[in-house]
C-alpha cells in the first residue's frame, strides 16, 4: 500500500514550483495502521497558504485509495542535515558554481550578472560567466561579444573570452532575432553539456545567470551539479519581493544555500552626480535579507548610463569606473566574497562535494 500511496503523492504540486513533492524530496517517510494513513512531510521555508493546500491536496490524493483518515504531519527541513544528501559532482578545476537568481523579469538580473563578473575579476578572482537564461540571452550583447566558442579536438567547447572573463551563452546556439523552442529534456541536456563540456579552465567563480522564475534550468542546474550557493536579486517594489519570496522558497527545496541579496535600481542616481532620489518603496532588499537571514551584498542606483553600457558592450564597471553604480558592484563583489569565505569555513558548504583537481 505504500508504494500506491507514493504513486498518487506524485500528482501532489508545491504550488510555487509546480513540481511534484516526491520529485522535490518533500516526502519524509509514510505510516499506515489500519485505516490511518500517516504522511510526514520535510518543507522548506514555505507560508501557511502553502502548507493547507500540500494537507488537503495530499489528503485528496491517497483518499482516491480508500476511506482512510489521513493525517498530515509537516516539519521545516534541516539545513544542518544537508551532508546527508547525495549531490552531483562539481565542475572540474571550478572552486565555486554561484547562481544568480530573479523571481521575476525586469529586475537586471543579467546586468547585475555581468557587472559583478567583471567587479569579482577586480577584485581578483578568476571568473568565468555562463549564460543560462536559455529563453532569452542577453549577456553577449552586454559584453559585446559577436564570435562563438571552437570546438577542441576532443569535441570540447572553449569559452570564448572578454574583458578576461571566459563566456559560454545560449546565445550562441541559435541565430539572433530567433527563438528557442524546448522542452525540459533538452533544457536537461544543454546544461549538463555548459557544464560537463566546456573547458572552464581554473576558476575561483563560476557565476551562471539563470532565467528569471522556478522553472526547468533552476531544477537542471541543481540536478547537473554541486551548487556553492546563489545571489538572491531584486528590486524594491513589493512586487518583486513578493516573486523572490517564491525564488527563496525553491532554492530552499533544492537545498541551495543563500549567499546575499543584491537590490537593483535602488533610487534614482542622477546622472554626473552622486545624488540617489527614491523613486519606488525602500529598504526591501534589507527586510528580506533579515528575515532569510543572509546578507544584502549591494543596493545598486537605477542610472540610464546602465542601459547605454549595455548596448554598447562595455558594461558600466568598466565603462565608468568609479562611479557610483560601479562602487556598488565593487561593494557586492567583495562582500560576496567575503560570504563564501564565511560559508566555506564554517562547512556550509557541505551539501556540496569536493570539485576534483
């Protein structure tokens, strides 16, 4: 019986993440005496409209079964338990893989991408930047980049390189102006080969820039390999903090440890001036990083210098060094840094296996 409970459970979505709570690793364990069922649920972070609907729909589901009275129990996942999951190995001579994520488009998460390659390369740090966002690439333009990779005699991608950062980009599997039509296994597959098949080289950081929302490249890229940890990015507006509630919630469920947040067009910088004027809500990106407990690594000005940057394939870090959008990303590089020596040294990284050498 508890193997046709297990069945029925897998037609049970996590509302937020649209997938099945068996494939997210919700179920914990089952209990059956007599006519009681006993379902015990590990959650993540989730709010209380989340847990009624997992009990009534997890009730539903194994009522199909039989008159049973079904009891739920839930309790919040164990970070601290995390050594005790099997995860995929690293990518080679790659010390540390960090996503950054959105909840929702609009919110810069590709130029925040960029720039804060290009300020951790500053700062020192061997960077390569992999362009995830498999809908809808941007970071060639932004880094004006109009070649793409070779292939090595072992069928091997090699990055091409700009500004010192080594780049790969779904760009460079379709012609502009094109779209990209797949489904989730060839997702599946375009990131295992962006990480299996590309000679990185040594890297302190690979930062992969993922599409914005919960979808199949966020599950692909935790499946494929060992994630350090992810930069959370927002912008004020209560909108999007609400979509990055729901990003923090799946990376939670993928057992993927929260580096910082990064809030983006943070008040209006005037431009040729270091005048900020609030234009929408303040302070957003702080009150989430102190509910989750993490760190607000930068509050970056909203500048149309930005923009410009971008389209002309210097991004502002380098265009306008100094400025106060540049410092800003200079400000998020080194305290990103300085988080993942903090995660290292005290073992949070231990979801993650050792990259091989």
């Amino acid at each position: 019986m508890q193997l046709e409970i297990t069945q029925v459970l897998e037609s049970v979505l996590e509302p937020n993440l649209k997938k099945n709570i068996i494939e997210l690793g919700m179920l914990d364990r089952i209990e059956i005496d007599n006519h009681i069922v006993r379902i015990h649920l590990n959650l993540p972070h989730v709010d209380e409209d989340t847990r009624t609907a997992l009990k009534d729909h997890c009730s539903r589901a194994v009522m199909q079964l039989g008159d049973f009275d079904v009891r739920i129990k839930m309790r919040p996942r164990d970070n601290r338990a995390w050594h005790n999951v099997k995860v995929p190995q690293g990518v080679k001579n790659v010390r540390h893989i960090v996503l950054v994520v959105s909840g929702k488009g609009g919110v810069g998460k590709s130029t925040v991408s960029t720039n804060l390659a290009l300020a951790l390369s500053q700062q020192g740090q061997k960077v390569g930047l992999l362009d995830c966002d498999i809908y809808g690439p941007s970071i060639p333009t932004m880094m004006g980049i109009r070649e793409t990779p070779r292939l090595n005699e072992d069928q091997k991608l090699i990055p091409v390189e700009k500004f010192g950062i080594p780049l790969i980009s779904s760009g460079f599997l379709i012609e502009p102006d094109k779209a990209l039509i797949w489904r989730g296994p060839m997702i599946h597959k375009i990131v295992s080969q962006f990480l299996g098949d590309v000679l990185w080289g040594d890297l302190d950081i690979l930062l992969v820039d993922l599409p914005p929302g919960t979808g199949d490249v966020q599950l692909s890229m935790a499946q494929s390999t060992s994630v350090r940890g992810a930069v959370l990015v927002t912008t004020p507006q209560q909108v999007a903090i609400d979509d990055v509630k729901r990003a923090y919630s799946m990376l939670e469920t993928l057992k993927i440890p929260v580096l910082g947040i990064v809030e983006n067009m943070a008040g209006f910088n005037v431009p040729g001036s270091n005048e900020v004027i609030s234009m929408f809500s303040k302070g957003g990106g702080q009150k989430l990083a102190d509910q989750y407990h993490t760190s607000l690594l930068a509050q970056i000005p909203l500048n149309p210098t930005v923009c410009t940057c971008g389209d002309e394939g210097i991004p502002i870090v380098l265009k306008e060094p100094g400025s106060l959008v540049s410092d800003a990303f200079l400000s998020a590089a080194r305290n990103l840094c300085t988080q993942l020596e903090h995660f290292e040294r005290d073992g949070i990284f231990s979801l993650a296996t050792e990259t091989k050498r």
